[in-house]
DNA sequence: TAGATTGTTAATCGATTAACAATC
DNA sequence: TAGATTGTTAATCGATTAACAATC
C-alpha cells in the first residue's frame, strides 16, 4: 500500500506524535529504533505504529527497525512539514503574546509572521519584533505573505467573526484556542485547544 | 442504566464539550435545547450525544428534550466541576503567566492557587496577585492547599523531572504543555497541550 | 390528539490487536 | 545461522449510527 488515499483521520492524528519522539531520538543520537521502542515511550502499542506507517509506506528493515533520520524524514514529508508554514496570531492578548514567542514553532516547521488586535492601545506594539496591526490590515497583510495556517486567541465572543475573517481571507487552517466551537467551511480545517476541557475530562477521574 | 461504572473514556471527553455548549445555551436563555441542536451545534450525531448521556442517567423527556440549566448541574456533578479545584502551575515563563491570568478557569471549576519556577530572576516576582515561588517550596505548598491538578509549563528537558516532583507531593491530575510524552504512576492523570501537534495535523490536508 | 424527541436495541462500521510469514 | 522485527492478514474489540417503541 501506501499511495491508496482516505487515511483515517485517527491516524493522521498519531503522525506529529511519533514525529515528536523521532526528534527525540534524534536529539539522543539515536540511529534505529522500532516499532515497540516508540511504542513503549508513547504508551501505544507496537502493532498500531506499524499499522500506521503502513498506510504511507515500508519505511522499515525486518530485524533492524526503523532509521530515525529517515523515518522523521518521510514522516515531515507526509505531514508537508518539510517547509516553513507562516502563520498569523489573532489577538495579542496574553496567550497571543505567549503564542508570538514561542521558540517551539520554528524548528517544527511553523512561523508567526503577523499578529492582529482591535484594541487601539495594542495597535503598533511590538511583541518579538512583530508589530501588532489593526484587523483592518489583516486581509491584505494575509494575502502578502500567503498565511494559510492561523491561530485564535481572541474572547469567545469574538472567535467566530475572527474565523469567518480569516477564512474571507484566503486561511485554510485555523488553531482555535477561544473555547467555543466555531463553524467553517468543510474545505477549511479547525482544531481546538481549550486546556478546560483537557481539565475537566481529568477530574472526572479525581474524587 | 446509569449507575454501572466503567464508561469508555473516549464517552468521558466528549462531556466537557457538551458542558461548554449548554453553558453557551444559558448564556442565550435557552430553557430547553435537544441531542438534535446540540449536535448540530457540535458537529455530532444526535445518537451519540443520546448514548453518551444516557451512560449516567436518564436527563431528557420525550417531545420536549433537556432542560439546559438541570443537564448542565448534571454534568458538572458528574465531571466532578460542581467545586473549584485548586491548581499549580509550574514554570512562569511566557506561556505560565498567560495560565495564571486566564479568567477562564474560574467560572469552570479551577483556580490558580500557586506558581512556582526555577530561575531567582522570576522568584519572588507577582504575577496576578500570585507569589512565584521556589520548587523548594512546591512539595509544602502543594499539601497546604490540597492541590490534586498541576498545569507544567517548562522547557521539555525539566517536564519528566517536574513531573515526578509533583506526583511525589500528591498530585492526581497533570495538565502537561510541554512537548514530550512523559511517564507517571496508573493512577495519576496526564493530558497533552502541544499547539504542533494540531498544526502538522491540519498540514498533512493542506498543499 | 398529533408531533416531537427521548432512551435503547440491534446493525453497521471502523479501529485495534494478535499472529505470523517474510526477511534483514 | 539464529534472533529480531517488519508489513500484513484475519480476528477481535469497541464505537457509531439507524431505527423505533415509549411517552411527553
């Protein structure tokens, strides 16, 4: 197999974690691994990282395992992120702040190239030598740059304007960190990050 | 049923999501909503919101649907967020500050109580009324205020170490921003908040 | 009453796991 | 060669959906 379209979703979901722990390995100098030593480190067992990978390809050598370098690799490949996306933050607020310095964005294959706010005392700021511009600029400066991945980090109330803005402007995946499920076209991709759910869904363990 | 335990725990994620759309439907003042609305709202099945609910107790009546405010108490009982639980946060760098002002834990169950971190520059510093503290106080401060959930927000080379400390002094349930796969006890809970992984997950869609 | 919607059962669909031949 | 590990098939397991009697 491999070249056979329509992977499960599911899967997909999997790729950035085992890229994860391939960067890891790499960091420790590691050349081979396998499918039960990843799985092992990720809590996932070592038939469904095979099963995974088998949808894109035969990445490994019966008896040796898999090469790291090229696994991550082919790997960054199949998730296009053997390039650099740029991105744009939506709200300077304090996640967006936290969101425009994070150093962790770069080597994964990511950059914040623009951030937009309303509030007028935020306007012409500068946040790691981005100046924050008005929403007015931010058909035109997504445009220019090409943005097609962006980040909400605006008040909930807000949040669907935003996304109906952004796709508007050419954007074709959005990170949403407003806790509110917005509505996009299906051709437009939306995830969440809302670290209360993630909370929630814990406590319900906790007495 | 209702009453047999063992609920999938894929049923038990999905909760949180429910909560935070009645949550808007009150903010609406809506008396009675349906699984048909709120899986329209959600993007689910109306079946599944009806089996999921239908795990903890009879909530619904026929011809009419739910009661917002009465499903919304349910859920909060159930989900264990009908208190406020206390939290740390460990690590006040960009990313911990915005964790500490968030206004959003509040009003779902959660509160900051503690930050702590490792660099004397930081130490001693406020942030939103908070002291930052030294780890050499977090296994102390963390009994005191019976702290069961802690939020890391570390570079990833100290998470697994922090990690530890906080199982050490008790903690139940940890919210870990930084990205890498960490090991705890069976009995502690972990969830994941890595931006890069839902970016590389929307990539692989994109051209 | 007629219409709407629940809770639940059974059917379907999909994902995970176990097992193993192939082979490095 | 012997041992290890892949990729894949088939079996198992679990989750989602369709359908409908019950009933508000």
């Amino acid at each position: 197999m491999g070249s056979i379209r329509n992977i499960p979703d599911i899967v997909v979901g999997r790729l950035p974690i085992y890229l994860r722990a391939l960067d890891r390995l790499i960091l420790e100098r590691r050349e081979y691994t396998s499918s039960h030593e990843l799985g092992e480190r990720l809590g996932i067992s070592s038939a469904q990282i095979r099963k995974d990978l088998s949808h894109f390809g035969e990445f490994g050598k019966q008896g040796t395992g898999y090469n790291v370098a090229y696994l991550f690799d082919q790997i960054r490949q199949i998730l296009h992120v053997d390039r650099e996306w740029p991105m744009a933050v939506i709200g300077a607020g304090d996640l967006g702040r936290a969101l425009v310095h994070y150093r962790g964005f770069v080597p994964r294959g990511f950059r914040v190239v623009c951030v937009f706010d309303t509030d007028p005392e935020r306007i012409g700021e500068e946040i790691a030598g981005l100046k924050v511009q008005p929403m007015t600029e931010l058909d035109e400066t997504i445009s220019t740059h090409r943005v097609q991945v962006a980040m909400i980090s605006v008040p909930l109330e807000a949040a669907q304007a935003v996304a109906n803005q952004l796709v508007e402007a050419g954007v074709k995946a959005i990170l949403n960190y407003a806790p509110i499920t917005i509505a996009v076209p299906e051709s437009v991709q939306v995830q969440y990050i809302d670290p209360v759910v993630h909370l929630q869904h814990m406590t319900f363990y906790l007495k």
